[in-house]
C-alpha cells in the first residue's frame, strides 16, 4: 500500500485496515515459524507508513 492510497482514505477505513493489518502480522509470525516463508517486512512498513500519516494528521509531522 502506497502513501498515496493512504492519504484517499477515511480515517475510519485507515484504521480498520491498520486493525486488518495487524492482525495479518500476527499471522505472519506464526506461518514463520512452521514454514519459514514471511512478508513481516512489508506488513511493517505498511503499519509504519499508516502511523506516519495518522501522526501528521493530528498535528505531530509538519505536511509538506
């Protein structure tokens, strides 16, 4: 999910899809250990880039 899908969401489908995404990372961690096979990194990036952009909307990251 890029920034840019991000910032044409609701903030209450953002977080609905942080709740999905997280839930997905979890998942992820169990499969990893039966497995091996993962995509945690790009789960977390996700995650990160949706707090990023929650952050800035309230006031926390100057927009630019």
């Amino acid at each position: 999910m890029k920034f840019k899908e991000i910032k044409k969401m609701d903030s209450k489908d953002r977080e609905k899809k942080l709740k999905e995404l997280k839930m997905e990372l979890v998942k992820s961690q169990a499969k990893t250990t039966k497995t091996g096979n993962t995509n945690k990194k790009q789960i977390r990036k996700i995650i990160a880039r949706m707090h990023t952009f929650n952050a800035s909307q309230k006031g926390g990251v100057e927009n630019k």
